[in-house]
C-alpha cells in the first residue's frame, strides 16, 4: 500500500483487478505467472500488459503461504566482519540464483544466544531449509529443528555421528600444514594467536599446529599460545603488543595465527612497533580471504575454498529440502598453503 500527499491509502493492485483490466478470469491471471505454457500468446501479453499499466507486483508470501512451502534458504553466519563468511555466503547465493530461490542472510556475532533467537525466526518464517555456521556444532537445537521439518545443514564445522549434512575444512591438517612451514624455515619458537576457545575451528588449528610440533620431536609446552577474545585486526594488534612485551629470549621469532584478520592486525602492528617481517617475525594466517594477497606486505596463508564451501553446502540443503531418499553427507576439503612475502627462508 501507498500513502498519498492527502493521506489517502492507495491499494495495491490485485489478481482481480489484473483480471478486470485485461477482460480475463482471475485463473488465466494465475496461470499467466505460475503456468504461462497454459495461456495464448494473446492472452499472456494481455494480461501481462494490464500489469504493467496497472503496476503489479504478484504477493509471493500469500502464495508461499497457500503451498506451505518457502522458497528462501537461510545462512545464519559466526561472523558477518569476516570476509570469509561473505565469501561463503557469496557460493550459497550462486547456487541460489540458478533454482529460483531467495537467500536470507543472518549475523550470530559469535553469539549463542542470537543464534538461537535467528533460528527460531527463521522456523516460524517456514524457510525451506538453514544453512549455518554455529557458535556449538552440538547444539539440540538443531536435532529439534530437523525433527520439526526445517533441514539444517552445518557449513565450515561437523557434527559428531552424521546427524546432519555438513561441509568443512580440514583444520587440524591446516594448522598442521601451516606449523610444519614455519618449522621448515628453521623457527624454533612458534606461537598460535587465536580465541576465544569456544570455536571449533581455533581447537582445531591450534591443535594441528601441536601435532606437527610433535612429529619434529618437540614438546607441546614448546608453541606458545597467545589468546583472544576474537578473531578480530584489533585483537591482532593487541597480540602484537603482547608479543614485542616478551623478553628476547623467549620472544616468537614465527607466529601462527588462527585467521587471516588476526594476522592482518598483527602485521600492522609489527609495522608500528619496528618489527620486521619476516626477518624479526614471520606470519602465517588462515583462510587467504582477498585482503591477504592485498595486504602491502603479502601475506602467507592457509587457504580454503571459501566459495565451493557454500555451493556445495546450498546444493546438499535443496537436496535434502526435495528428494526424499536424500542422504546425509559430511564434505571435508583440504586445505592449501599459500606462501608469500610475510615468510621466508631463515
């Protein structure tokens, strides 16, 4: 509806009027915008006319209400500052564009407690199905969901025992693969910058990188762990800070971090405080988001197919959503170090 200039409410125009106007039954004027193989090319551009003079505009809800199925998805995302997640999100809606469906787009900020409250929006708005990235993989509420009709596919972790599709990235190999570059350039005091501990994904990369201390015969006490309250460029230049406060003798001379953000903060940090990289510090991130090749000092980083993750989990939703002998699949892919400018050979 419109207000006027004299108050005055303006109705939109309905299937009724359309249906007036061009001299036709309402159902010709359905079957021109659901099933237009049904009505003469005559009548369609009849009909299809007294819409535009008329300025139609079809009420999709009503209609996604009368066949009690949407056609929107939803990505609930950890981090909406992340350029990883608007990446995946970018492959969901590549996905999307191709099948006719909408896609919403939600913002937990790493918070249970909103995740949950955009969960049960979007239960009550009758989404075809929610893509997620979850703040706790193992969360009830997302059984409960499933169990109530709404498919739910994790992106970016796994659930334990298959209980839903998921994709991911094999972070443990990641932090492992990350670790074992900075020990090949001969570093002996590795730290892991990331946080907070409730993410999956800083567990796991932090734990790759203690395997690979392993494998070389080193001790686990030997990474020194630098904690964050996020995975933030402002937590990284605060990281920074606490490393430049460490006596030399223990101080890193290679850190590891958990994003590419953090990295990025700590890079810009290094470049205020005089440190060098990577002469005094080499810096790996993680994910290689645009930023890091953009950075004035390339990055190195460990990249993930940040698009293909959000195809892949967009096509396992609309298949769980449709197909009845649908089964669930967990996807993990591999992960790939991207050497550049912030590491090199001691």
């Amino acid at each position: 509806m419109v207000v006027t200039a004299a108050g005055a409410v303006a109705r939109s125009a309905s299937v009724k009027d359309v249906a007036a106007a061009a001299g036709v039954s309402q159902g010709t004027v359905s079957n021109v915008m659901n099933r237009p193989e049904r009505v003469s090319a005559s009548t369609r551009a009849r009909v299809q006319q007294a819409m535009r003079e008329l300025g139609f505009v079809r009420n999709e809800s009503a209609r996604q209400l009368r066949a009690g199925k949407s056609r929107v998805l939803a990505y609930v995302m950890l981090d909406a500052s992340n350029p990883f997640f608007t990446d995946v999100a970018q492959g969901i809606e590549d996905v999307a564009d191709g099948t006719d469906l909408s896609v919403f787009i939600c913002n937990s900020a790493q918070r249970a407690e909103r995740e949950r409250s955009y969960l049960t929006r979007l239960e009550e708005q009758r989404v075809q199905g929610v893509l997620i990235t979850p703040v706790d993989p193992e969360d009830p509420i997302f059984d409960d969901l499933a169990r109530r009709g709404t498919p739910v596919v994790i992106v970016d972790r796994a659930r334990s025992g298959g209980a839903n599709c998921s994709v991911a990235v094999d972070d443990v190999l990641g932090g492992r693969l990350a670790a074992e570059h900075l020990l090949d350039l001969g570093h002996e005091r590795i730290a892991f910058i990331g946080g907070p501990e409730r993410i999956g994904q800083v567990r796991d990369r932090r734990e790759g990188a203690w395997r690979a201390l392993g494998a070389a015969g080193r001790s686990r006490d030997d990474l020194v762990v630098v904690r964050t309250d996020a995975l933030t460029v402002a937590e990284g230049r605060s990281a920074a800070d606490r490393i430049a406060g460490m006596a030399r003798k223990v101080r890193p001379t290679a850190v590891f971090c958990a994003n590419d953000l953090l990295a990025l903060g700590l890079l810009q940090q290094c470049v205020a405080l005089g440190i060098r990289v990577p002469d005094d510090l080499a810096i790996v991130g993680y994910d290689d988001i645009d930023f890091a090749a953009a950075a004035a000092l390339p990055l190195t980083s460990m990249r993930q197919p940040r698009r293909e993750l959000g195809r892949t989990a967009a096509k396992l939703l609309i298949d769980e959503a449709t197909n009845p002998d649908h089964t669930h699949q967990q996807v993990l892919f591999t992960p790939e170090l991207v050497v550049r400018a912030t590491t090199r050979q001691r």
